[in-house]
C-alpha cells in the first residue's frame, strides 16, 4: 500500500525487515524442536542463533540472482553463521518457513484491527447514547418516510460492526494455522512433532492436513471478512456523506481549522474523508475476488497465489486499518446539526405521521383500504398545496367523522415514535 493509507504500527508489522525477522524466529524454533528430538547438535543452534541476522538490502540483492526468495534468505542466514549454516532449514520446504510465518503476521495484524473496531464501536456507542432522543426524519429510497432518532441511526451502525468483531474473532482464529509437514505435507523429512512445538511457540494451531501449503480457503476466508466490514465501513460514510449535503446538512464530518474544501470555491466544505473510506472499500472487495482465485491451485501447489497475495494480505490489513481509524476520527468529530434536523422533519408539513393517522382510523373502524385511501388523498394534497397536513385532515369530513381533534393531535406528535427508544438501545447493548 502506498505511504498515503499506510499508518505506522500496521506498516511495521508488513516491512521486509519484520517479515524477514519472523521467518528467521520460524527457522530458529525449528532447530529447537530438531535439537530437542537429536537431529541437530544443541551447540549448532546456540550458535546460530547467536550469529543470525537479516538485512532486507543484502537478502534482495540474493534474490535478484537466485530469483527465489526463500533460497536467498537461507543464503544470507549461512553467510552469517558459517558451516553451522548446514542445519539451517533441514528437511524443510520453502512453504513451511513462508505460510507459518505469514500465519503468524496476520495474528498481529488482527489484532490491530480489533483494536481499532473496539475503538470504532465506542465512538459510535458515545454518539448514539448522546443523540438518543434527537429526532430526525427517516427516509426510504431518499424521501421521507417516518421520524426517528439520529441516536438510533447510529445504533444500528453499532449493532451490525458489533457483528462484525465476531466475524474477525472467527476469521482469526481460523486462520491461526501453521504448517511444517515438508515438500508435499507428507511429513518424509520432518518429523510431526517438530510442527507441534514451533506452532506452540507461536501461539499456532498445525493445520490438520496440508500439502505444500495451507489451503487458501483460509486466507480467502479472512479477506472476505475484512471486506464485509469495509462494505460496512462504506455504508457509514454514506450515511455521513448524504447527510452533509447542502440540501440536507444534518450532519457533517469534521473539518479542521486550515482545512481547504476546493481549489476553486473557497465556500466548500466536502465530505472528502468519507468519500475516500467509500473508494478505499472498492479496494478491499477487489481483494476478496483475488483472495478467492487463489483457491484453486494445481495439486499439491503451484506459485500463482504467492503474487497475488504478497500483495492482498498486507495492503487489505492495511488498508482497513487505515478505514477504520479514519472512521472513528470521523465519528468522534461529527457535527450533529439538530436544528436542522428538527427543520427537515417538519418541512413536510406533518406527512410524516401518517402511517399513524392511517393506524388510528383502523382503530376507529375503518377498513385498511378506505382508510390509506382517505390518509393518502389529504397527504398528496398537502404536498401540492403546501398547506398543513393538519388543516387537511381538519378539513376533510369523513376524517373529521371518526377521529377528534384531540385524537389527531396525538397523531402528529412524535412520542409515538420515541416511546421504545430504550427497550431498543438496550436490546443492541447500547
């Protein structure tokens, strides 16, 4: 992932220099559990282990002339430790030292996107609970539909990435497996106890079969995942970027003091931040479909995945961890305009309750039809004329026939609609 989208601990966690430093930790716990089981001399091991080192520079010029990477890190490793060198990697494949330790940064990288989806849900829990009787009109298909409050908006954002922190709980624990079985999976060259220790040691499970590698499935699987939750993470910033509209302005993401909104209208102030978390999304769906053409490899493996997920793996982790904390910031730092929440919920002129004119003339005994027939008819009127919707319904007899004043009254009142605002917070855990 380009500089740009790239925050300092995930980016660490991808550098060459860790990744290589990983693979070296894969390597020495190897020689461990070979020295524990006298295929190699314990001396060796202390040996190489007080000896080796990684220098990303030297191992790429390696490769450059070897054109496998793993060959050349070996290489590097036994310039670096003498004839001891001859231990290192014994009976191993390259798959064994690669799909372990990429198991292994993905367990960090997880975890930083737990953190940061735990940080996400405390901001949105923090709005919700402060806007929880806010009220604001709902829409559906962008026209206004009923009132409700912009506390529940945010709840139901904080349910379904609730949701989501289960999901990357499962996908991580899923993809929490290593592998040291040797050129097919066979364990011919290694012994299967070996793979039992160093998975331990790094807080991994041994994948209960594998061939070359550990099956895609796995990675494909915790893609797809990160890229739920960005489609989910897009649905906020669309929320955000619809009601930042001049015509709506209900709400707005921050922006701060020297803050340019356009080259050419000083005036601006555009929703860019949650538009890039929309474009960013775009990225990690692209992922997933690239993720899911690695399953189909040929037999026991070919290299085609390799590619393509040196390049999805860190950039989706990246790239989402990126989204995320962008997110909260935005969330910590809405603007809530109440006002004109409160405007655009009654610049229709009461329509919006009349879902509940049409309920209380059922209860009057009116048929559904007959009476969505009467509601509708003074609705649209209402809408042509820009009168009232109350001095409609005022006005029309058979309305008037079966409901009082007092009745309708209650009717366009918003209570109604506020009355279980607490059972559903406290349903969601809010």
């Amino acid at each position: 992932m380009i500089p740009r989208y790239t925050l300092p601990d995930m980016g660490a966690i991808w550098s060459d220099e860790h990744r290589l430093q990983v693979m070296l930790q894969v390597e020495l716990l190897v020689l461990e559990a070979q020295a524990k089981l006298g295929i190699v001399p314990r001396r060796a091991v202390e040996a190489i282990r007080r000896k080796a080192r990684v220098n990303a520079a030297k191992i790429q010029q390696k490769e450059s002339k070897t054109q496998h990477d793993v060959i050349a890190f070996i290489e590097h490793l036994e310039d670096h430790v003498g004839p001891d060198g001859r231990y290192l990697h014994f009976g191993l494949t390259s798959s064994d030292v690669l799909d372990t330790s990429l198991a292994a940064l993905l367990q960090e990288a997880t975890a930083l996107l737990e953190r940061d989806l735990g940080d996400l849900l405390k901001a949105l829990a923090s709005q919700a609970r402060r806007h929880k009787r806010t009220l604001t009109i709902g829409r559906t298909h962008g026209v206004h539909a009923e009132p409700t409050t912009f506390g529940l908006k945010l709840a139901m954002f904080y349910d379904e990435f609730k949701r989501h922190q289960d999901r990357l709980a499962c996908v991580r624990e899923e993809i929490r497996v290593g592998k040291i079985s040797g050129a097919v999976g066979t364990f011919a060259n290694v012994d299967p106890a070996i793979e039992r220790q160093v998975c331990k040691r790094l807080g991994l499970r041994p994948a209960p079969i594998s061939t070359q590698i550990i099956q895609r499935d796995l990675h494909a699987s915790y893609v797809a995942t990160l890229a739920l939750l960005g489609s989910s993470l897009e649905k906020l910033a669309t929320e955000i970027r619809h009601l930042q509209r001049t015509e709506v302005r209900e709400a707005e993401e921050p922006f701060g003091r020297g803050q340019k909104g356009s080259s050419a209208m000083p005036h601006k102030k555009n929703p860019i931040t949650c538009e890039r978390v929309s474009g960013l999304s775009r990225l990690l769906r692209g992922y997933a479909v690239a993720a899911m053409e690695n399953i189909p490899l040929w037999h026991e493996r070919d290299i085609s995945h390799s590619s393509v997920e040196r390049v999805i793996l860190p950039d989706a982790t990246i790239t989402l961890d990126y989204m995320l904390q962008t997110m909260t910031g935005v969330i910590r730092g809405l603007v809530v305009h109440k006002d004109r929440m409160r405007a655009n919920l009654e610049s229709t002129r009461g329509v919006a309750y009349s879902g509940q004119i049409l309920l209380e003339l059922m209860r009057a005994g009116l048929t559904r039809t007959r009476a969505y027939e009467l509601v509708q008819r003074c609705a649209l009127a209402a809408w042509r004329n820009g009168s009232h919707f109350t001095e409609i319904l005022d006005a029309d007899p058979e309305i008037r026939k079966h409901l009082s004043p007092a009745a309708l009254r209650r009717c366009l009142s918003p209570d109604s609609h506020l009355r279980h605002v607490d059972r559903i917070f406290k349903r969601v855990g809010l």
